[in-house]
C-alpha cells in the first residue's frame, strides 16, 4: 500500500525537526561544557592564588595536589605580578621540586600547537639547564608558530648556548620565516654572537655565510678596531663564492675613510663575475672620490650591461671628473649610444650646468684630459646641443 503523499512530507519534516533539535542540544551541552570547565578553572586557579597568599604551605599542598598543568602554566606565566616577587620565587621553586619540567615537556607533544608554544615559553622562564634543553626542542617543532616562539623566548636568554644552538639551528631553518624571527634574534643579541657569526660567515654553506655577513656587517662594534673588521671583510672579498664576494663589498662598504677599503674595492672593478664587477662600480660611485673615474671608465665597455650601467652612474656621482669622462665617452663611438642615453635620463638644466662649469673651468684642466675630450670645440657643440633639447 502506498504511503500518501502528504503522510510523506509529515514524516519528512517531522525528521528534519528532530536532527535539527538534536544538533542544538548537542551544540548547547558542548558549549556549556567548556563554559563550566571555563569557570572551574578560573574558580581554581583563584582559589589557589588566594591560598598562596593566606597560607603558603596548605597553597602548596593544595598544589602539589593538583593534577591540573593549566592552573601552574597560569602561575609560572602570570604569578610574579599576581603573588610579588618573592612568593611567586618560592612557589616556583616548588613546582620545579615536584616536577612541573617534566609535566610541562609532556606539554611539548601535545596536538594544541597553543599548548606546546605556552609550554616552551614557561620552560624558558623557569631557566634551569633541563628546561632550557627541554625548550630547545621547540625549535624543531612542526608548527612555525611554536619555532618563532621558541626562537624568541630563547633569544631573551643571552648566553653562549643559546648562541651555540642558534648558530646549529641555521642549518635546519628551512623557510625565510623562521629565518627572519632568527635574524632578529641576533640582532638583539648582537655583538655578544660575533665570534660565531664570523665563524660561519666563513665555514657554513652560502646561503648561511652571505647572512651572516649581513649580520656583521650591521653590528655596531663597540669595543673592536675597525682595523679587525676590514680584515674580516677584506679576506672575504678573494672568497671563491661570487655570492659572498658582492656581500663582503656592500659590507665593507661602510668603511669610507680607509685608503686599504677604496684599494681593494678598485680591485674588485677587475674581478672575472660581472655581478661582483657591477656591486664594485656601485659602492665607489657612493664614495666620493674621483680617484675611482679613471678606472670606472674602463667599465664602461664592459662585456656586462648591468656592470656598463652601474659604471656610467658612479661617473655621475662623482662630481666634475667624472661628468667629464662621460662627456668623453658620448665622442667613442662604442660607447656614444648608451652614454647620450644616460646623458638624457637626467636632469637638463643639471647636465647643462655641468657642462658650461667644465668648459668655464677647461683651461685648468689636465693637458691630457682636454686632448682626450678635445673640449675647446667639443663643450661648445654640447652646450648647443643641448640648449636646443632644452
């Protein structure tokens, strides 16, 4: 016998009623539990704190008893403030006695990646070699949450082994993030890491060496002689990594007042990487002195446009010589079509100025100069020239 259609839909919505009160019931009591355990918690951690202060031994007794990691995490994180200095010291003090460390590695594993982050932080607070230990372990974890964590709970820690675990840690940070948070933790630390820095800008793989000389190279070094650094970064320009060769060059770069820094930088100009060549030609272009025209001339043909371009803008830089030696190389006629181009990139009135001051100031330029760049009728032409662009 065939159910009516209307007895159909009768049943159909009185199910759909039911599933849908059942889902709320169930959602109620779900939510309703953890507001109680809420409440329960807070309602112990308070009795507890309360019995601290009115009785320290019954609090500790209490305590000790206490199965409940969430209400010690709580006093270890927030109970210096709550209970003063001195309460809160022997309260700790306590709970390492009675193995809170060990509850608190237990933490560590946990599928929460919340719990195991709060773990490492309080682990690191309590600063007992175990929990120091137990705390490095974090740095492996698999959220990058609890590594940056970690990275920073221990970084407020500056000591030699948590230098030393950092400077092991490198070769396992495998993403930029975590290697950032790592960064900025050496900064913090700073001088204190010196010794290991130049230690693996030396030995380490590439990617490691060129951070760590970027690290150095930022440091404010208080107590050293610039004399030990210029060494450090002067052996590494001859490094057999062109990688490293251009980082030693941005870092040795802020030693401008040292004759031996503008020497190997020349050098450089003449390396076999263009990379290095063109990182080279930039730097003396920020140096200020005209010494470099000459010899960023000759890179001006290079076989590297990005070392051609590099040269032709440290030229600019470099006041009346080297404007004069890009004149010059406008009348080559290998070089004329980029050095007009770059002549046009830049401001008219500036290129202008600078031409009628070196045609005012010809007659006490070099001999050699003023045959090379044959300026009596050259500037005069240039002047024309661009007064007409203008």
């Amino acid at each position: 016998m065939e159910i009516p259609i209307f007895m159909q839909n009768t049943i159909t919505l009185l199910l759909e009623n039911l599933i849908t009160t059942l889902v709320i019931i169930i959602t109620i009591l779900v939510i309703s539990r953890w507001i109680i355990k809420k409440i329960k918690n807070k309602k112990s951690y308070s009795y507890i704190e309360r019995l601290l202060k009115e009785d320290l031994l019954k609090g500790l007794e209490k305590l000790n008893k206490s199965k409940d990691i969430e209400i010690k995490k709580k006093l270890l994180s927030e109970g210096k403030q709550s209970l003063g200095k001195s309460l809160y010291q022997e309260v700790k003090e306590e709970l390492i006695n009675n193995g809170v460390i060990d509850e608190l590695f237990n933490e560590l594993v946990a599928k929460d990646e919340t719990k195991r982050g709060e773990a490492c932080e309080i682990l690191v607070k309590l600063n007992t070699p175990q929990a120091i230990d137990y705390a490095i372990t974090s740095l492996y974890d698999q959220s990058n949450e609890v590594k940056k964590i970690a990275i920073e709970s221990l970084a407020e820690l500056v000591n030699s082994k948590i230098i030393e675990t950092f400077i092991e840690y490198l070769s396992y940070c495998d993403n930029e993030l975590v290697l950032s948070k790592l960064t900025k933790a050496f900064e913090k630390i700073g001088d204190l890491a010196f010794e290991q820095l130049v230690e693996v800008a030396f030995t380490k793989k590439e990617v490691y060496r060129s951070w760590a000389i970027k690290l150095l190279s930022n440091m404010n070094y208080e107590d050293r002689q610039d004399e030990e650094i210029i060494n450090i970064f002067s052996n590494l320009l001859n490094d057999k990594s062109e990688m490293i060769r251009v980082q030693a060059i941005k870092a040795i770069a802020k030693f401008k007042d040292s004759q031996g820094v503008f020497d190997n930088l020349i050098d450089k100009l003449e390396d076999n990487n263009c990379e290095v060549r063109s990182q080279a030609a930039k730097i003396l272009g920020e140096y200020g002195k005209e010494d470099a025209v000459p010899k960023l001339f000759t890179l001006i043909t290079d076989s590297s446009g990005m070392v051609r371009m590099n040269a032709y803008h440290s030229l600019i830089k470099l006041g009346d010589k080297g404007f004069e030696y890009l004149l010059k190389a406008t009348r080559i006629k290998e070089t004329k079509t980029e050095a007009l181009q770059v002549l046009k990139e830049l401001d008219m009135e500036k290129v202008i100025d600078n031409i009628n001051r070196i045609y005012e100031l010809g007659d006490k330029m070099n001999d050699d100069i003023r045959e090379e760049l044959s300026l009596d009728d050259y500037l005069k032409e240039e002047q024309r020239e661009f007064q007409i662009i203008g």
